[in-house]
C-alpha cells in the first residue's frame, strides 16, 4: 500500500508553508518566469497561466496523494505573499528517504527564505515523520543553491557527471540548453544537531528542480 505525507502546514518564525491556492496562480506565474528559474530548472517558458493553474491545483495536490511526496507553497507569514515553493518528491517510503527541490521568488531574494523553509521541512521530516535521508541535487554552477544546502546542514556526496540540462541565454534574448553536473547532497537527522532555525541569510540560488514531465 502506498503511504502518503499528511495535508499539513509547517509555519516558521516569518513563512507559512502550505498546500497551493488558486490565489497563488498570478504570483506563482510571475515567479516561474524568472530568467534565474529558466536557467537553473525544467519548467516550461515561456511559462503560462495556464501552467501555472495546472501545477497549482492539479499537479501540486496529486504529489501528495499519490505517495510520490509533498509540495508547499511558501508564503510570508505577515503577508501572505507567496515568496517560493518547497518540493519533496521521489519519496522512497521502505527507505524512509525523500528528495527536496525549491525555487524562490526574485523579490524575496536575499532573505535567507529558502534557507529557513528548506530546514523547516527538513526537521518535520525527521522529527515528525521519522524519515532517515534527506537528499539534495545543485548544478554544479550554481553556488547560490550549493551556499543554501550548506547552511542547512547537508554533506556533500559526490558529483554526478553531465547529468543535468540547464539553459542560458543568447545575445539575441533567447534560450540554449546546456549540459551539467550534478553535486548530491544529504541530509541525515543526525546532521540537523546545531543548526540553526532562525532566518538565514543567503542568496536563494535554485536546487535540480524535477523535470515538467515529473509532475505529472
């Protein structure tokens, strides 16, 4: 029988994480728009409306009820603006090991907020569902979202070679795919000892999102 995360919402000292909304869809479809979410992840671009109203009802929702993982979206805790999603996906239930992913709004960059949702999940993980591993993929390139896992606490595993497809702009103002490795990183509960969990101050890069065709 397959095990699914609970419907649940995760609140820090600034960010609520919770399921999508349809209030969310015009922000979330600003968000995915973004040249640095173009780059560093798979999503569609351009990225519609459309896509964005599949992802946030439909998609998001099925993660969880599925058993494949769980998807917040992350908002401010004052505002209700939504800054970023955390996604865990490839849920491996025998093995009690998840893998995590997150994008970041460009206005909320800098404030430490993928940081200090990341490690909220990370410890609702562990602590709440006695999960043992956590894992984290970044493109070799992007030190932003290598920076975030280190300040959570993950350990570096190794590299995985030419294993991911990023993009990068063309004078022209167009997009080229390029090819990457892959640095893995985990997270053990272990790991979590002397963390801090207050806000975090870093650059918010972009982890190995999961492909478009994961989602659905």
């Amino acid at each position: 029988m397959t095990s699914t995360f609970p419907d649940i919402s995760i609140s820090t000292e600034r960010l609520v994480l919770r399921p999508f909304e349809e209030a969310d869809v015009p922000a979330l479809t600003e968000m995915m728009n973004d040249e640095l979410v173009t780059a560093w992840t798979s999503v569609p671009h351009p990225y519609t409306t459309r896509d964005a109203h599949e992802w946030a009802l439909r998609t998001a929702p099925a993660e969880r009820t599925s058993g494949r993982g769980i998807v917040f979206a992350v908002a401010e805790f004052l505002t209700q603006r939504l800054v970023g999603i955390v996604h865990l996906s490839n849920t491996d239930w025998r093995v009690l090991a998840t893998e995590v992913a997150y994008v970041t709004a460009p206005w909320a960059r800098g404030e430490g907020y993928a940081s200090e949702s990341t490690l909220a999940v990370a410890r609702w993980l562990f602590q709440d569902q006695k999960f043992e591993r956590l894992e984290l993929r970044t493109a070799a390139d992007n030190a932003a979202s290598q920076q975030v896992a280190q300040k959570i606490g993950c350990i570096s595993e190794g590299v995985l070679r030419n294993a991911w497809i990023a993009r990068t702009q063309t004078e022209g103002g167009g997009w080229i795919e390029v090819r990457t490795d892959v640095i893995v990183w985990s997270l053990l509960p272990e790991d979590l000892q002397g963390v801090h969990g207050g806000p975090m101050e870093d650059t918010d890069g972009f982890s190995a999102y999961p492909t478009y065709s994961d989602w659905n």
